[in-house]
C-alpha cells in the first residue's frame, strides 16, 4: 500500500520534484507581476487550438526533449496536470526553474480565468 501511495505521489508531481507547483490564483499573480515568465502549453496542437493561456507557447509534451526554449522560469501546463508534471520534471532536468500549474487548464478556467480561443 505505501509502495503504491508513493507511486501515486511521485506522479503527481507531490514529492521528488525538481520544480514547484503552484495554484491558478498564485500563477495569475506571478503573471500579472512579472513578464520574465515563459508559459508552456504541453498538450497536442489540437487542444491547444480549442483554448490556452495568453501568450502560451505550444510545445507538446513529445517535443521537450529536442526543443529550446529562450527562457530561465517557465510555467508548464496541461489540460489537468497529468502531462505538465512530466513536462516539470523534464524542463527542471534541462535547467530550466519550473513552475508547474496545478489541475491544468481545466483548474485556471474553473478559478474564473481567462483563455485565449
């Protein structure tokens, strides 16, 4: 049973994580704050079309490994955060200071949010 709740935590980005998760009502603020904040959409092309953050960039969780990204704090966001805490752990490996978005686009549009369509 612990084995499996470690497991479960592992991959919610909850424990042995290299980056910070963060709430959509702290992310809104970060970015209303500051503009050295790169936003990372890591979901597919298509889901990015129907709705993302403004000023989001698309970069598909597949593509992460070969892509460059001109920036030292991102945050990283998917549709519910499954994805984005495997793109967290990815981006803190390549250097990068990680803010992940937690429950995702989904959490921010529920927070009362804006997306951009």
């Amino acid at each position: 049973m612990a084995v499996m709740l470690a497991y479960f935590a592992y991959f919610k980005g909850w424990i042995f994580n290299d980056f910070e998760n963060i709430s959509p009502k702290i992310a809104h603020h970060l970015l209303k704050k500051s503009s050295d904040i790169t936003i990372v959409d890591v979901r597919s092309k298509k889901e990015f079309e129907k709705d993302h953050l403004k000023g989001a960039l698309s970069l598909p969780l597949d593509t992460l490994e070969e892509v460059n990204i001109n920036a030292k704090k991102v945050l990283v966001y998917s549709e519910r955060g499954e994805r984005s805490v495997e793109a967290s752990r990815i981006l803190a490996k390549k250097g990068f200071e990680v803010l992940n978005l937690e429950g995702g686009v989904v959490f921010w549009i529920r927070a009362g949010y804006e997306v951009v369509k």
